[in-house]
C-alpha cells in the first residue's frame, strides 16, 4: 500500500512538475511575442543615408511578393495634417481607409492653411501622426515635407532659418551644409525621412511670384554649390533630399499654382543657366528631382505637355543625357496649371497621373482625386499601355529610398527622444547667426543708421491718448503685410524695436486699410526723425492678386500699400528705411528709396537680424545674390561694422550686452 502511495505521490509530482513547466514556457511563449512586437516598434535611428546590402535584398525580395494593386499605390502620396485626430474621427477614418484601399506608399506631412496663412502646429502632433500612419500601414511609409526653412515652415518651437536666398547673400557652404544637417536632424526625429528641397531654380526673373527668395539667388554656379552643400548637410542626417523643379522655374512670371507658366529661351540659355544647379545636385548625390508643371519649348515643342507629362524632358534629358538615377517625382498634380490641360477627361486626376508615370516619374504627389489616379493607373498598366516592369523599376527605387533611411529596420520615432533633439540652444543659436550673415544693405544716405538705441528709463512708456502732433515720436514704423488679422509676421518684429524704442509708434497696414490709415501715418512720418517701413512680401503658393481684370500671383506691394508707401518717401525719403522682408526686387518700384536693407526672409530670425541690424548691434557684410533693375547689380552690398550704440552699450552678435569702456 505504501508502494503504490510513493508512486501515486511521484506520479503527481512528475505531473505538477510537466504542468510548471509548460506554464514557465507558455510565459516564455508571450514574453517573446512581446518582445517581438516591441522589436518591430523599436524607433528610427536618423542618418547617415546609405543603401546597404542588407536593405537591397529586403527591397527586392518586398517587391518579389507585392500584388499590382500595392505597386500602384507605392508610386502615390498624399497629406496628411501634423494635428491631433482622435482615431475614431472622420477625418482620421477616411486618411486610414484611403491609406488601405489604395496602398499608399507615402505622406506629405503638412498643416491647415488659412487662405494663404499656415497655421502651423507642434513637433509632438507631427511625431504621434507619423507614428500613427506608420502603425496603420502594412509597408514603411514614406514621410515627405516641405522643410525649406527648416521644420518652422510649418511647425513651432523648432530651429527657424531663413529662406534660400538668405543663404545666397550669406555666400557659406558651411552654412548651408548646417542647415541640411540641423534640418535633417529634427525632421527626422518627427518621423520625416524626405524634405522637398533644395530649390534649384535659378530666379533670374524679377517678376517670379512663386520662386523668389525660395531660390538661393541668380548665379548658376552659386546656386548649385549651395544645393550641393545642402544635400551633404541633409545626409549626414539621414534626411533624403530633391532638387526642384526641373528643368528650372526661375525664368516665369506665372505660378503654376494657378495657370501654365513658360519657360523662355533657347537651349544654349537653359544649358547655360538652367540646368547646372541640377546637375550639380545630382554629383551630389541628390536623392530626388521634382519635375515642373510649366511647358519648355526649348524640349518639348508640344504645348499640352509641360515638363512633368514630357517623356523628352523626365527620361530622355534627366535620365539619359544628365544621368540621374534617383526618384523622380511630380510637383503636386493638383496645381491649377497641370489640372487644366486634363480638365475634359473622364478621370482628370487618372489622366494626369498616367501621361506623368509614361513621361518617367516615380512617384505621383497629391493627386487632386486620389482613387482617380490609382484607378487611372490601374487600368493603364492592365491594358498595356504602361508596362509592368516600368512600374516595378520605380518601385524598386521606392523601396530602396526607404531602405537607404532604415525604414525596413524601423518605423516609428521616439517621442519622449523629441525634446533633446528638436531646438537645441546650439542649432537654435546657428540658425540666428545665419540671418544676421545675410543681411544686405543695398543702399545707404548716411543719415539714418545705426538708429540710437533709447532705454525704457530714460524714455517712458508713450503715452497711447496723446495725439500725433503731441508726441513728436522720435520712431515711426509702418509694416507692410497681406492681411494684418491673418497673418502673424511682424510681430517680433514689432517686440524687438520697441525693446529699443519703447516710444516707436508702430502702424500695421495691408491693402484694405493702407488707404483708410494713410493720413494718420502720414501725420506721424512727418513728425518723425526716423521712419522704418518693413515690407511683408513673400512668395507665397496660389495667391491671387486681380491685376487688369486678371487674377495673377504677384509679390509687388498691392497697390493702396504702394501709393501709402510713394507718400512716404515723397515726405520723408532721407529720414526713411525699407526694410525687404521677403521680395528683394521691391526697390526696383521705389525708385526713390535712400535707404534700402535686405533680410530676403519673413522668419522670426530675420525679423530680429533686421532690427539688430538698424541699431547696429550687429555687423552688416551681406551681398546682393540677385541683380534690383535700376537699384543694384548682383554681388553689391554695402559694408558696416557693429556700432556702439546709445549709452554705452555694445550689442555683440552672440545677443549679450557688455559696457564700453
């Protein structure tokens, strides 16, 4: 009896003992699944970019097992908006159901705009999207934007540099290769891998509404030392980067935004001036090229095909003859000049996208009807008349893009990683230092500058109630914007004067109350000893200005803001600055101006570069990268040292104040 009891007993520990253990290897079972999935969550790591073994053969053999319908949608990206969605809500429903029924391979990370006013958002929403998109995505996305001041293009609390040309009359590669390099740094660390610049044009053509300061000036050869600089900066950081917009948009006077603009000149010209930024974007190593929607008739004499429908221009100059082997995407084919050449098809959008992928292009961005382009495609590749394997050469470059930046290795971005990269104090600090390097004074009747510097104490605050004739304000500013409730420029500029001028009367005006404010301003210039008038004037996407009947873009001053600022310099021109918040070619209409400094760029950092500039707090040694008609031939600029200011004070470039001895 005791016998059977011990192996009753052992029988039961033996039993006891196989049930811990598979316990112990179910456990084990969840904690590797676990794992697992956390493995597939770990986060981007950021530069450099390179393509290694390891990521080819992840890219073909993806390619290897993708069904049709998931090629066409790897060639097709749309936005998406940096805010927060619930996501349950519509709007987050229809981005995730279009992401799934279309196989999108890519995103345009963007924000809301009001008209034409961004309404920028935070660098946690633009992180959770991409994370969240990325999630919901059965391959890597591609996330693209268009950083070209840096991420403030579009979002706060980041690093902000100025606009191309500011780089153009600062003239330092190893400037605009830190602009890559900070750019590349903090996009990546909201989970964008692709930034739609450089800008390659060459804006030789002072009446461009749509390029301007974008570019980094009208000199072939600067323009693409720059470029170049610029994509070495950005893949250190492991930021993909595209040279726009090919074959060159510098030479119109039309936004394509709006309708077909034409690029002039004969082959010799767009050989000469044109096209040598490209091709040094591509020794570069550029990863991508953005086509044009403008019709060159030097290449394609065909006038229903602009550059991006133009098989001569994509493939055979682009490819063949200046050897690019990069993606080669679309601008965006909901531009008003592209979408009119298709606007009596059946499927707008499906024509639009299939006439680009038979031209060459790679990828097709922000299709106006997204199931339209993907069904347009569809169909085309099905009836033959886009080959299979020309669909899979793309996607295989697609995919070897994404490799190249570790997408196949990871997706996600670290968001708690967000606050100890994004606007570190140094990059913060390099940023400023590039504005204040490109401030150009273009003309000077030395009687103006450096305006004296007046301290809250020995001032006082003026008086708001006292009328205009009372307070004899030593000041006056009058800043020139589009829409004074809108937009949001000029602000800083506003703080940083009256932190040196608290008694500065400061006027906002735009084209409704420029005449409706006139004899008020007017008033106060008179009684004025210096009058500043910072002009808001900046390329700006789809801006429709009626001229003659005709809606144009434009980035002259409308004309109430010109006749206010004619009475200006006809009552005040020796007393007076202008100050080029944007558009450079603004004294060409102003012939008249004594004083004339250039910052090329609304950002906050050339906002403060300006203002330190009329106080002499910092060294003015910018050079124009543009030629003024009749003011000014490019590479001129007049020198001026850092000046001591009033009270003893010196403001050094660094932002501290020491005491003279």
């Amino acid at each position: 009896m005791a016998g059977a009891e011990l192996n009753s007993a052992a029988t039961l520990l033996t039993f006891c003992y196989a049930l811990a253990m598979l316990k112990k290897l179910a456990l084990l079972a969840v904690l590797a699944v676990s794992l697992s999935a956390a493995a597939r969550e770990k986060y981007q790591s950021g530069g450099p970019v390179r393509l290694d073994h390891d990521g080819d053969k992840w890219a073909q053999k993806t390619l290897k097992k993708m069904p049709l319908e998931q090629k066409i949608g790897q060639m097709l990206m749309i936005w998406a908006r940096a805010e927060f969605l619930n996501l349950e809500s519509p709007e987050y429903l229809r981005l995730r159901d279009t992401m799934g029924r279309d196989h999108i391979g890519g995103f345009g990370l963007t924000v809301r705009t009001d008209k034409q006013f961004v309404l920028r958002n935070e660098p946690y929403e633009a992180a959770m999207v991409t994370n969240q998109l990325q999630r919901e995505s059965e391959l890597p996305l591609f996330v693209a934007a268009d950083f070209e001041r840096g991420l403030a293009m579009r979002l706060h609390g980041v690093t902000a540099f100025p606009a191309a040309m500011a780089f153009g009359a600062n003239g330092s590669l190893a400037d605009a290769e830190s602009f890559g390099r900070i750019t590349g740094r903090e996009a990546r660390a909201i989970g964008v891998q692709w930034n739609f610049f450089p800008v390659a044009d060459v804006n030789s053509n002072p009446a461009n509404p749509i390029i301007n300061t974008r570019s980094f000036g009208e000199d072939p050869q600067q323009v693409g030392e720059l470029a170049a600089a610029y994509i070495r900066g950005a893949h250190e950081a492991g930021l993909l980067a595209t040279a726009k917009h090919f074959p060159g948009h510098g030479d119109t006077a039309t936004d394509s935004h709006l309708g077909l603009a034409r690029v002039e000149g004969d082959l010799a010209r767009l050989q000469a001036v044109e096209l040598p930024p490209f091709q040094k974007a591509i020794e570069a190593g550029v990863d991508a090229v953005m086509m044009a929607h403008v019709t060159v008739p030097a290449l394609e004499p065909d006038p229903k095909k602009v550059a991006s429908t133009s098989p001569a221009i994509v493939t055979g100059l682009l490819k063949r003859q200046m050897g690019f082997q990069g993606l080669v995407v679309t601008d965006a084919l909901d531009m008003g000049g592209l979408m009119r050449l298709y606007a009596g098809a059946p499927n707008p959008s499906g024509a639009a996208a299939v006439a680009a992928v038979k031209a060459g292009n790679d990828v097709v961005l922000i299709p106006a009807d997204v199931d339209g382009a993907f069904n347009g495609l569809l169909n085309a590749v099905r009836s033959g008349e886009i080959p299979e394997a020309q669909i899979d050469a793309s996607v295989l470059k697609i995919l070897r893009a994404k490799a190249s930046v570790g997408l196949h290795k990871a997706r996600l971005v670290d968001i708690e990683a967000l606050n100890r990269i994004v606007a570190q104090p140094g990059n913060v600090a390099a940023g400023q230092r590039m504005a204040d390097a490109a401030v150009t004074l273009v003309r000077d009747n030395g009687q103006v500058l450096p305006i004296k510097r007046r301290n809250q104490e020995t001032s006082g605050p003026r008086n708001p109630y006292l009328r205009v004739q009372e307070a004899r304000t030593r000041v006056v500013a009058v800043i020139f914007e589009d829409d004074v409730v809108r937009a949001d420029t000029g602000r800083v500029f506003e703080q940083e004067l009256r932190a040196r001028a608290p008694d500065a009367t400061v006027f906002f005006v735009d084209p409704r109350s420029a005449a409706v404010m006139a004899e008020p301003i007017v008033a106060a210039v008179d009684q004025a000893q210096v009058v500043i008038a910072p002009v808001y004037e900046v390329p700006t996407a789809g801006k429709a200005v009626r001229q003659n009947g005709e809606l144009k873009n434009t980035v002259a001053l409308a004309e109430p803001s010109a006749e206010l600022m004619r009475r200006i310099l006809q009552r005040a021109a020796a007393r007076t600055v202008v100050v080029a918040m944007g558009n450079p070619y603004l004294a060409a209409d102003f012939p008249e101006v004594q004083v004339y400094l250039c910052a090329f760029s609304s950002e906050t950092v050339s906002e403060l570069s300006a203002v330190k500039a009329l106080f002499g707090e910092i060294a003015i040694r910018g050079r124009l990268p543009v030629t003024i008609p009749s003011i000014a031939q490019r590479g001129a600029g007049i020198e001026r040292p850092q000046q001591v200011v009033e009270g003893g004070l010196k403001r050094h470039a660094n932002s501290k104040t020491t005491t003279v001895p």
